[in-house]
C-alpha cells in the first residue's frame, strides 16, 4: 500500500557522539562541513525525560545535514559487538576521482588514517573514522547510465534470491570485476 504523502528529503540524521565541540571541529576542519545550530535542553522533548544533551548540527551540503548528540549523564558509548565495524557507516558523495584523491590527502594530513580508493563497480570510495568511531566513506560515481539501469533491473530479483538462500546472488558480478584503468 502507498501511504497517502511523500517525504521531501531527510531532514537530518543524528548519532551520538562523546565530545560535541571535538565532533564539530573535525567535522568542521577534516570534511569542511559548516556547523549551523544546537539545541541543548535539560529535558528530552519527546518524552520529558530529564537528560541533559547538546545536539548540534552540521550542513553536509546540497540540504542534507548531520547531526550528533552528546550526553554526559549516560553510560559511555558502545557499539553493536555482533555487528563488524565495516557496516555501519556513514558515505558522502563527492564529485569525481581527483576529488576524491585530494580528499584523501586532504584527511591523512590531518593525521587522519585512510583506506582506499576502493573500488565498488558503480563507484569508488575510501574510508576512515571519526572521533568518535563512527566510520565514515566518501564515494564517487563511476559508473555509466547503463550500469545503474541494470543494477535497478536486477535490484528485486537478487533480494528474492538472497532471502531465500542467504548467499550472494550472482546478477551483478560484473561489479566484482575492475576494469583496468
């Protein structure tokens, strides 16, 4: 069933971070995102609960923007210990191969520590992390209008393949394969 409305776009997505002026300025001075507003309130809103938090926000670019929470009276953060550091994370675009080259540079000299350039078929991306251990990706498109129509053709038949046998349909392997550049 459709539901009767349409989302516009996300309006921010929130994690949680330890230091809120740390996760600012590398925000800020590693992927020169601009800090726009905060909110910090003794009480949670939606529930009254009294949890004193600051929550800031950071303009990503193109209307999207990223937000975290620092909350000093809960317990230290944790992370999922089932699920492998590699999977969560959070993947900015950028433009184009030399841009993502000199992002790369960009972040090692900031002390920063980079994996990649990756490649992914349709894109390519490095990876790193952020104070507070979020694992972050910046990756550029690669791949031709032709390419993207496939995938989104064989997109529903590998879901149905891959939930019935819990193994890696094979309808896209041709991404697997790096052509030589």
């Amino acid at each position: 069933m459709t539901p009767p409305f349409a989302l516009a776009r996300i309006h921010h997505v929130a994690y949680r971070c330890r230091d809120a002026k740390e996760t600012v300025e590398f925000y800020e001075r590693v992927l020169g995102m601009r800090y726009t507003n905060a909110f910090a309130e003794d009480h949670v809103p939606s529930t009254g609960a009294y949890d004193p938090y600051m929550h800031v926000f950071l303009d990503c670019g193109g209307g999207n923007v990223l937000a975290f929470f620092e909350l000093p009276n809960q317990p230290d953060m944790g992370k999922d210990p089932n699920t492998p550091a590699w999977v969560q994370h959070l993947a900015f675009e950028v433009a184009d191969m030399d841009t993502l080259h000199a992002a790369k540079a960009h972040i090692e000299a900031q002390g920063v520590d980079v994996l990649g350039p990756t490649y992914h078929g349709i894109f390519r991306s490095i990876y790193f992390f952020d104070p507070n251990g979020h694992r972050l990706e910046l990756a550029c498109n690669i791949g031709t209008p032709d390419q993207y129509a496939e995938l989104e053709r064989v997109a529903p038949l590998m879901l149905e393949e891959w939930s019935q046998t819990k193994k890696a349909p094979q309808h896209a392997a041709w991404l697997h394969v790096e052509a030589s550049e």
